[in-house]
C-alpha cells in the first residue's frame, strides 16, 4: 500500500508551508489530509480507481487531484515547486526540540542555515545570540536538543529495530541452509535503543547464506561480504550485521555476540579464576599450555561449566553482580504470560483510532481479562480529551458494552493532565468516578528540576491517581528525560501508593530499565502499559516487558499481572 508515503508526503508539505508562513487553513488541509490517509483501512491505490478519493474526510479537488498526480506519475509538481523555495532539508531543522517552524524560517533567513549541520555551527558559533525572540535559554535548549537529535540518528528504539530484526529473521529462516537463527547483541538484551541489529546464524554453508544476504531487495550498501560475515545497511541506514556460526559452537557465538562488552569481561574474569577461558568457540580447561573445550553447542551449556545459572539476556548488563556471580540467586523474571490486562489505551474518544469495542475485542484476542481505556482529558485538546460531558456518554458505553460480555471487564480509564502546578485536569467528582486514573506530563517540560519534581510528587499526593503515565517524559530522539529528582517521585509514589507506569511505546520506553532497577530498590510497584492508540500497537506491550526484566521486575512486582479482582483491591485508597 502507498498510503504512507503520500501521509507522509502531505505531512511534509504541511510543515514546509508553516515554515513559508502561509495561511494556517491550507496548512492544516495537508495535515488533516495526512492523517485521515495514514488512518485509511484500504489502499488508497484501490479507493482512487474506484473514484472515491474525494469520500475520504479532509480530501478536497485539490488535493486529490494531487493524489492522482502521486499514483500515476511518481512525482507531485506542487510538492516540486514549494520545495524549490524551501528547502526539504529544513525539516531536519523543524525536528529538533526547540526549534520548530517559527524558528527554522528565522535561522533560514537571517543565518542561511539550511540543514542540521548549519544549525549546530551557528548555535556553536554564537550566531542566535540577539536574533529577534532567541533567548539565551532558547539557544541552551536548541544546543541540547541537537545532542538529542544526534543520539537518535545514531541509534534507533526498540521498536524500530525489532521490525527490521524480524523481517530479516523471516527472509532468512526460508534458506534450507540455516539451521537456527537468533538475534544476538543489544537487541537481544532489549536494550531501549540499538546502535546495528546482529545475526547469528547457524549453518555448515556460510557461503550461500552471504551471498544471499548481500543481494537483498532492502540493501542500500554492502559495508563487507566475507565468508562467515557480512555486513549491510538497509535502505532505511539500518546496518545489519550477519554472522555464520558452525553448528558445534553455536552457544558460546551467541553468549559472546550478545554482550554486553561488560558482561563479557565478567564472564572472562569468572573463568580466569576457574583456570579456565571463555571466547567466540566455547570455554575451554586450560591446563599445562593445553586446551580443551568444555562446552560450546548451547549458551545453557557454557553457562553450565563456568557454574553460573542461565542468565537472560536482558540482564547481561553491568549491574546485580552478587545475584549473577555470587551467591545470591536471580528472581524469576515476569514474562509476556503474566500480563493478564492493561490499564493505559486510546480509544476513538480521544486520539485513538479504534473504538472501545474494537479495542476490547483486540485485547481479548490476547488472552486479556481486562483493558482499561483512559483517554487524554479535557486540557490536552490537540489529542481530542474528553470533556465532562464527553465522559459521561464514554462511560455508558463502556457499562453497556460490559453488560455483554463474559469473563472480560472494561474499567473506565483517564490518561489525565498534570497542570505545571501538579493538581490535575479534571475535579475530585469526576475523578471519583473512574476505576482507574492516571496521571500525565505533557506540556512544560523545560520547568526548573524543583517544579518537576513538585509537580510529580503532587499529582502521586491527589487520592485520586492510581499511576504515573512515562514518568520521565522522555521522546527518544525528541526530547530528553525531565530534570528531575526521581528519588522524590519514587518515595511520593511508595508513599501514596501509586504505581509507576512502563510505558511500552516504542519512542517512550518510560521508565527505562536503569530506571526501574533503581525504582524497584525504592520499593515502587510497576505497572506496564502499551498506551496502544490502535489495536496493532498492543503487541508493544513486549517492550515493556523487556524494560522490565532489564530492571530486574518479577510478576509481583507488576500489577498488571492481577487478576482484575486483584488489581481494584490493590489500588483502592
Ligand atoms: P549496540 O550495537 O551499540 O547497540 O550494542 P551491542 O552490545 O550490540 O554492541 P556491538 O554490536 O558492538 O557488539 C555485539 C556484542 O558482541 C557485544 O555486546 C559484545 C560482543 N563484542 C563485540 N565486540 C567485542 C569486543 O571487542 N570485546 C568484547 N568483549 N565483546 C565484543
Ligand atoms: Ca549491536
């Protein structure tokens, strides 16, 4: 489907019109275009043969006549012609936190920066200093979100590259010479961001294997095409490495090529004391100048012979040293299996793009016994929220919906608003009304750390808030974490029982693992969302899952993993 593109397109054009300065009412045409586009169940491909592109909401004459251009040329000459006087590369500008389109036509015209690297040698330069409206703490906040904006090209979320990990896993796993495939490095730790994806495949025919990968439809460039490893990088700058392993040391290739770096010279260091040695190949006895190999076929298997327990993936990081090399054993991590419903998504009410029903019916289809809908509320307008009105009608319909169905239990959720003081969006009536409130940062972020701080710690004091939805804030790529004293927040939230969220989003992942391991030590319960705003993104909740085995969280530590039962009594206040 070409849907996306021509979304993506006219979401482009919307933003290089706001940076010309044209009238808002055409700019929002192209973005209302754009997401009614990107919203469309069927090819848009199709619905244009069919003549029915001007019954798609927001799709005028004009535009579609741009959509037909699209489909049966390639090209747009509206799109041609405006980028000819703005330039396509100040987009880049218009994305890093602070700048905006206001900001990228005034750097454009007074400074000639065109592209991000434009921007960072002005900012560095001193160049924004006394430009009309630029304070010095503008330019403070530009130089951060450039570094931001840096990391992110550097390295991509989870999300990201879980879908690129997988469609190569499945393009592969075709190949009768593969006998097993596994994603190694930091994605098999599920770290929240990976710099490239590792592939370990284990194969006697490596040739075969390389010759294959190289010559795939999604390569951009082959940076190396040896005879067990090749590396390319895809036509979206994803690099891709693919080893070949012989079958006989495939265990200690994975152990090694998982990492983290630190891990390994742990586990190095473990054998040194055992006189013996752990690499690529196996670990091996070594005695008298001699080596013989002890173990090599199964990760389970190393582990075995240097005395250690099978330690996941996710906690191969440099932290819990005593429960991983010493005596002290490791929890039994929670697992996809435990989550038995969630408590943070988006139906059509606010910004979602599924209705109740059709959320519910998703959720169930996971083996879930409950889901709760907590639209945005009223403050947040550019995500719809609901007004008190609006709620009342939501909540009948969740309580006529409920009276259909069996062994299923939709709770009347809000993702609700933290004003900058911390009180919240909605008052203690309408507050005492839902089954479940959570609580929300989304507008001033660049408070000092105390007012964050405060703000957070008041909104875990209102009796009302059950959870704090992505404590941290953090947009990866986009915005960093709140300047915070998390410390407070986690003793606010112990205090007054409120959960903290893990917000499985892919460009959230929030609270991180790092964050969770030290919350946990807090004595903070957890709770792990999707914050799905359509049913495909329920499946992100394996996110989650991962921040939380990285931060060491086993089922009862989550309590999500409750029955609903469970989980009322368990918020009550
Ligand atoms: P990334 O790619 O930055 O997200 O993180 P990783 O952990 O995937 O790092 P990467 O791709 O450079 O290497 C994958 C794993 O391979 C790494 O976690 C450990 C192992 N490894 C690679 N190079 C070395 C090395 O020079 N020394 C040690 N001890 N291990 C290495
Ligand atoms: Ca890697």
């Amino acid at each position: 489907m070409r849907n996306q593109e021509i979304a993506d397109i006219f979401t482009k054009m919307g933003t290089l019109l706001e940076i010309k300065g044209e009238n808002i009412f055409k700019i929002k045409a192209y973005y209302k275009a754009a997401d009614n586009i990107r919203a469309l169940a069927e090819d848009i491909e199709q619905v244009k043969n069919e003549n029915r592109l001007s019954q798609i909401p927001g799709i005028g004459a004009a535009i579609e006549k741009k959509i037909i251009e699209w489909l049966d040329t390639g090209h747009m000459s509206a799109y041609q012609e405006l980028i000819k006087e703005v330039p396509v590369s100040l987009l880049k500008i218009v994305e890093v936190p602070s700048v905006g389109p206001k900001k990228a036509k005034l750097f454009f015209e007074k400074l000639h920066v065109k592209s991000l690297e434009d921007l960072k040698k002005a900012v560095d330069g001193g160049k924004l200093t006394g430009l009309e409206g630029i304070k010095e703490k503008t330019i403070e906040n530009i130089a951060k979100g450039l570094k931001v904006v840096a990391e992110g090209q550097e390295r991509m979320n989870l999300g990201i590259a879980t879908e690129v990990a997988e469609e190569f896993l499945s393009l592969l796993k075709k190949l009768p010479e593969v006998k097993d495939i596994s994603v190694a490095g930091s994605l098999r730790r599920g770290s929240e961001t990976v710099r490239d994806i590792d592939i370990l495949i284990e194969s006697a025919n490596p040739k075969k294997i390389m010759d294959y990968v190289v010559s795939l439809p999604q390569v951009q460039n082959i940076n190396a095409h040896g005879e067990t490893k090749s590396s390319i990088l895809t036509k979206d700058n994803v690099q891709v490495d693919v080893r070949v392993i012989e079958p006989k040391s495939f265990g200690a290739a994975l152990l090694y090529f998982t990492g983290s770096k630190n891990f390994n010279v742990k586990l190095r260091q473990i054998a040194m004391k055992k006189d013996m040695k752990v690499n690529e190949y196996g670990v091996f006895l070594v005695k008298d100048g001699k080596e013989k190999c002890l173990a090599s076929k199964t990760e389970r298997e190393c582990f075995d012979v240097l005395g250690l327990p099978n330690i996941p993936p996710e906690l191969r990081e440099d932290i819990g040293e005593v429960e991983l090399f010493g005596e002290k054993k490791i929890p039994k991590l929670i697992e996809a299996k435990d989550i038995k419903g969630e408590l943070h998504v988006h139906s059509t009410w606010s910004d979602g793009r599924n209705t109740i029903a059709e959320m519910v019916e998703a959720a169930m289809k996971l083996g879930y016994e409950y889901l709760a809908i907590s639209d945005h509320s009223e403050r947040l307008k550019i995500a719809g929220g609901l007004s008190a009105e609006d709620l009342k009608k939501k909540k009948k319909e969740i309580d006529m919906l409920n009276k259909k169905l069996k062994n299923f239990r939709i709770l009347f959720g809000t993702e609700v608003e933290i004003d900058s003081e911390g009180n919240l969006d909605y008052n203690d009536r309408i507050l005492s009304e839902f089954d479940v409130v959570i609580a929300a940062i989304h507008s001033g972020f660049e408070q000092s750390p105390e007012q964050l701080t405060r703000r957070l710690v008041r909104a875990c004091q209102n009796k009302y808030t059950h959870a704090i939805a992505h404590p941290t804030a953090i947009h990866i790529g986009k915005r960093q974490p709140l300047n915070m004293d998390f410390k407070e927040v986690c003793k606010a939230a112990v205090d007054h029982n409120v959960f903290l969220e893990i917000n499985s989003f892919p460009v959230r992942l929030d609270l991180n693992s790092s964050n969770v391991y030290f919350a946990r030590s807090q004595g903070v319960q957890f709770v792990i969302n999707s914050d799905s705003h359509s049913i495909d993104h329920l499946d992100y909740i394996k996110f989650g899952i991962s921040i939380a085995r990285r931060g060491w969280l086993r089922s009862e530590d989550v309590i999500n993993t409750l029955s609903v039962e469970q989980l009322l009594k368990k918020i009550k206040k």
